[in-house]
C-alpha cells in the first residue's frame, strides 16, 4: 500500500466518522474525495481524474483551479477581510457588485441585498415579499404560493416552498400559509388530464387564489426553468400568462434564479427569455462559480424602498457583504465577460444536445432529452408508453456512470439524468461526456439495474 493510499484510506474512514453529508444514508461507505481541480477536471486522493459534466451543483461557471480567483480573493484579504454590513457600514466591494450586478438584471431591478447562498437568498425573498405587503397596511396578505416538484433551498422558509416531500420528512411543523401547484411539466401528461398545459396551470392557479383568497396572497416563487425537478422547460406562454394572473391580484412574483442566472442557460439572467418581470430575483451559485459562498437578492426600487423604511429592513446574516465574496464575484463576472461565456454556454450546449438528442429515438429508457444553455437533462422511464419513472435499485446510473468512464453526472427527481457542467466545457469534452451516458444507458435493463 503507497503512502498515498493510505492516506485516503484513512479520510475515509475520518469522514465516515464525521462528516454529515446531505441526502446520504449512514449505509454508504463509498466516498470520492476530491483534492484538485482544473477546469473542467478534477482529481481525487487515488489520483483518478474525473470530467465534471454537474458544475458541482450547477455551478463552477468558470472551470476549477482559475489563480485569478485566488490572487483576487488573497488581494481583497490583505486590504480588508471582513467588517459587517449591518447598520450603516459597507464597503466598496460590496458597492461595486450591487452596481454591476444591477446593470447586468432585467430593468426594473434596482436594489440588492446580499446572502451567502440560495437557500438563505430565498428565505430572504419570502420575508421580504410578507413584509412588504405587511408595511403597505396588508399584513394578512402572507401566503406563499409555490409548485411541486420546486426546488427553493432547505432552509425553513425556502425548504417549505420545496416541493419534494421526502425533503421535508420529519421536520415540521413547516412554515405557515404556503401551498403547492403542478408543475409545468409537458412530459408528465398525465398531470394536466388531456388539457393544454399551460391552460390547467392557469385555472388551477385561478382557482387556488380564489380559494385562499387574493387579499392573502404575498407572492408566488418560482424557478424560471426547473432545476432539481430535471431541467423543467415551460411552455412559452406559461410565465407570461401565469404573470398576468398574478398582476391582476396583487401577488409579487419572486424568481428563483440559483441555478439558470449568470450563464447557466446562456444569458445572464433566464427570467426575460421566458417572458417573466419578476419583483424579486434569488441568485447564487454562478455569481462565484462556487469558489467561495456568495448570493444576492435582487428587488424593485419600490419593493426596496417600502422593506428598508420604518426601522430598516429586518432581514441580515453575518456574511452579508462579505469584502472577500465580493470581490471574488466581480472578478467572476469579469471572466464570464471577458471569456464570452454566454456565448460559449450557448454554443457547446447545444452540442450537447445535439449528441444526446439521438439517445430518446435510440433507447427505450429515454423518454425525452430536454435543454437550455449548458443545461440538459434526459428523462429515464421505464416504460415510454406509461412514461413510468426508472427505477433506481442500489447505485444510480451516475453513479455507475463516475464509476466506469469518471464522468460526473447527477440523477434529479424523480429519474432524470442532468448534465450542468462549467461553461468553460470544451467540444472535446462535451463528445466525452455523452459518449460516457451512452455507454452506460445502453446497458440498462427497464427495471434500472445495469448489465
């Protein structure tokens, strides 16, 4: 045994011991310990290089190991490495983010509010849409509309607005007043009993306000393209009509843009493509490219001026505007410009679509391949007929997939097998990840076990 592996053998053995990791049963003692990144590769304590198809967790806009993201962050540190944003103390970082992230949002964005992550972005967008209809004399206008299959975090307030069940197991009493409607989700055809899809969402969204009654309702929060649930695209009219609904009874409308804002779908905010003028917007994840926790939530200039009068706005964390974060994003979004990621977001992504496409006329078990920007998804069924989701005994086909080719995918509820990588993906690179989910589709049997 080399020095090096027993070095790993007894990481593993530490983060067995300690370490809690999210939607991992005690049961599983496999661990992949990653140690560098470059990128879009990445090592681990073996030395077995990995392709990062996920970004993470849909991030890492800008690839792994980039020194400018180190010399930016150890820069700001030796000048300033952290004072609160609290009260009336800022800092120029800080100043100079809101700015240019304001200039790069849909119009009607004009004030920021900064978090260290999605999940505290979103229960930060919640306070601030019951708050603002509680300043403006309507304090029982508090309910929280939402969708199944949602994804908004697993903080209280966001993890409530989550519409995955088995996520909020065990855990309640949950937040108050927050109800979930169906998903847009075209190729689930049995939700929408034979009606338009965007029609059945529209009534039933009408017939929920009026059950609950519009002068309770503070907003609806929704992802413009659905993330966790497996990269949900919606019909073109759904947010435009669902939006008019929403206007005409004075219900905000909060955009969670964790995961498709700076470049995931190919432009630096997804809202506008699919027709939403939101009056929120959650962002994280991409503002960083993950290389150090940063999120912000963006507001009206109305909804800022209401929330922020009286006392002040009542919502704050620690790291709110934290210097280093900060300047790390900035120096970020310089590289998305510069790089022209969007650009290139576009471009292999659609490579990657065009090479999957091919894989639902192909495979039984691929029902449909759906994508945007550097997002892509093909949905694994069991049968194509009942569109029943594939089953997933023992080690999922990501799994399976890492573990044969070392490319990383991720496997989404209820069976989606999701592609998300870093925008800095090369052609190359895109060819080698689709080659390795085929290689290991075309071996799995309708009931998920893999020959």
């Amino acid at each position: 045994m080399t020095i090096q592996s027993r070095e790993a053998t007894d990481l593993v053995r530490t983060d067995i011991k300690h370490v809690v990791h999210p939607h991992l049963p005690s049961s599983v003692t496999q661990r992949v310990i990653m140690t560098e990144g470059h990128g879009c590769r990445l090592i681990d304590t073996s030395g077995r290089e990995y392709l990062d198809a996920t970004g993470g967790l849909w991030l890492a806009q800008i690839g792994h190991g980039r020194s400018e993201m180190a010399e930016a962050a150890a820069a700001q540190m030796r000048k300033l490495e952290y004072f609160t944003a609290f009260w009336d103390f800022s800092n120029d970082q800080a100043i100079e983010l809101s700015e240019r992230l304001i200039s790069l949002a849909p119009e009607n964005m004009s004030k920021v509010f900064f978090t260290s992550g999605g999940s505290e972005g979103d229960d930060a967008a919640i306070k601030t849409a019951r708050y603002y209809h509680y300043l403006k004399g309507r304090p029982q206008k508090n309910w929280i509309l939402s969708r199944q299959m949602a994804y908004h975090g697993l903080a209280y307030g966001g993890g409530t607005a989550t519409g995955f069940a088995d996520m909020a197991e065990g855990q309640g009493p949950h937040l108050p007043n927050v109800t979930h409607l169906t998903p847009p989700h075209a190729y689930r055809s049995h939700l929408f009993n034979g009606e338009d899809v965007t029609d059945f969402c529209v009534r039933e969204l009408e017939q929920r306000i009026r059950q609950i009654g519009p002068e309770n309702i503070a907003a609806m929060i929704g992802e413009p393209i659905m993330g966790v649930a497996g990269f949900i695209i919606p019909p073109a009219d759904y947010w435009p009509r669902m939006q008019e609904v929403l206007r005409r009874h004075d219900i905000l409308l909060i955009s969670d843009e964790v995961v498709t804002a700076f470049g995931r779908t190919g432009s630096w905010f997804a809202s506008p493509d699919l027709g939403m003028r939101p009056d929120i917007i959650v962002t994280a994840k991409g503002i960083s490219s993950g290389y150090i926790p940063l999120g912000a939530v963006l507001m009206t200039e109305e909804i800022g001026q209401v929330v922020t009068s009286g006392h002040g706005y009542p919502v704050g964390y620690t790291y709110s505007g934290h210097p280093v974060a900060c300047a790390v994003a900035l120096k970020n979004l310089e590289i998305i410009e510069t790089e022209n990621l969007l650009t290139a977001s576009r471009r292999t992504g659609t490579l990657l679509s065009e090479l999957a496409a091919p894989l639902a006329a192909e495979l039984d078990i691929v029902g449909e391949v759906r994508h945007a920007g550097m997002g892509l998804a093909l949905e694994l069924v069991a049968d194509k007929e009942t569109r029943t989701p594939l089953p997933q005994p023992g080690r999922s086909v990501a799994d399976v997939i890492r573990d044969e080719t070392g490319v990383i995918a991720r496997v989404s509820s209820p069976t989606n097998l999701v592609l998300s990588p870093p925008l800095v993906m090369t052609e190359d690179e895109a060819v080698t990840a689709v080659s390795a989910v085929a290689s290991v589709l075309r071996r799995v049997r309708p009931d998920g076990s893999v020959a």
